[in-house]
C-alpha cells in the first residue's frame, strides 16, 4: 500500500523542487484539474496536498512504481 505520506517522503528523497512542481502540473493535466487548486505553499506541500485529495491507494502505487522505473532508467522524473 502507498500512502500520500509515502509518495511524498518518496519524492522529497529523489526529487528537486521544481521536479515535484512540474509533477503537480503533470498530475493535474492527467486528470484534467486546474493546479491552482493544488494549495499553496511548497511544491512538496503543494504535493502531499495532491497525493491525499487527488489520487486513490492504486494510483499512487501506480505512480510511485512509474516514477521508481524512470529515475533508475536515468529519465527525468516527468515526461516533457
């Protein structure tokens, strides 16, 4: 199981700022919402509040698995 608290401590560890706010960004594309509504503050705050709100148990398992596979192939974390 993956909770928003483990999909943030997750990228927190291997991300950068501007990583985890271009993830939100991407985030909100994929399932059509406006990133505004993300909240404010950090953009790891701004995450955790995504991870909780936004995504279900699978979903962020899905992610968190997505993500792993990409940073050990030497990818970027998001798509550009």
């Amino acid at each position: 199981m993956t909770t928003a608290a483990d999909l943030t401590a997750f990228c927190r560890t291997h991300m950068d700022d501007d990583d985890m706010a271009r993830l939100v960004g991407w985030i909100a594309w994929r399932l059509g919402r406006n990133q505004a509504l993300a909240g404010g503050g950090s953009p790891a705050d701004r995450l955790a509040h995504v991870a909780a709100h936004w995504l279900d148990e699978p979903r962020r398992r899905r992610l968190r698995t997505w993500l792993e596979r990409r940073l050990a192939a030497g990818l970027p974390p998001i798509p550009g």
